[in-house]
C-alpha cells in the first residue's frame, strides 16, 4: 500500500475526530495527533478502531503507545498491513 494512499485514507477517518480547525486545512506527517489535530485518547482509541475496519487491519494495543504523530499512525497502517498479507 502506498504511503500517499494511506495519507488520503487516513485524512478521511480524522476528519470527523478533528474539530476546530479552519478550513482548508493541511495536514502533514510531522503533525501531533494531540496537539496540532486536538485529538485525545479516547478518540485515538475510537480511531484505531475505524483504522482496523477502513484497512482491514489489526492494530496491536502495544502500538497505541507509539501512535503521537500523523506519520506514525501511516508508518503503523503501512507495517501492520504488510505484515498481514
């Protein structure tokens, strides 16, 4: 799976979770999940969750850890989806 794939994917599975921020809005790899996209641990949680279904994955709990910016949750997708082929 490609990562720009992924990134448009995942872009569409935020948006409901991000609130309050202005239109046109960019998002970047580099970007935090808390700080920058306002997105707390009970959403990450609910997010995840959408992630599984949307990719036909499974997330293992261990990784929420690991999961603090947008391009970690694409590095996360990316492995856990070639892992499961």
């Amino acid at each position: 799976m490609e990562r720009t794939q992924i990134h448009h994917d995942l872009l569409m599975v935020l948006k409901p979770f991000m609130r309050k921020l202005p239109e046109g809005f960019e998002m970047k790899e580099e970007m935090s999940l808390r700080d920058d996209l306002m997105i707390d641990s009970a959403d990450l949680i609910d997010i995840v969750l959408k992630l599984e279904e949307h990719f036909s994955i499974t997330i293992d709990d261990t990784q929420l850890n690991v999961l603090k910016t947008v391009g970690d949750v694409m590095s996360v997708v990316a492995a856990t989806a070639v892992a499961e082929q």
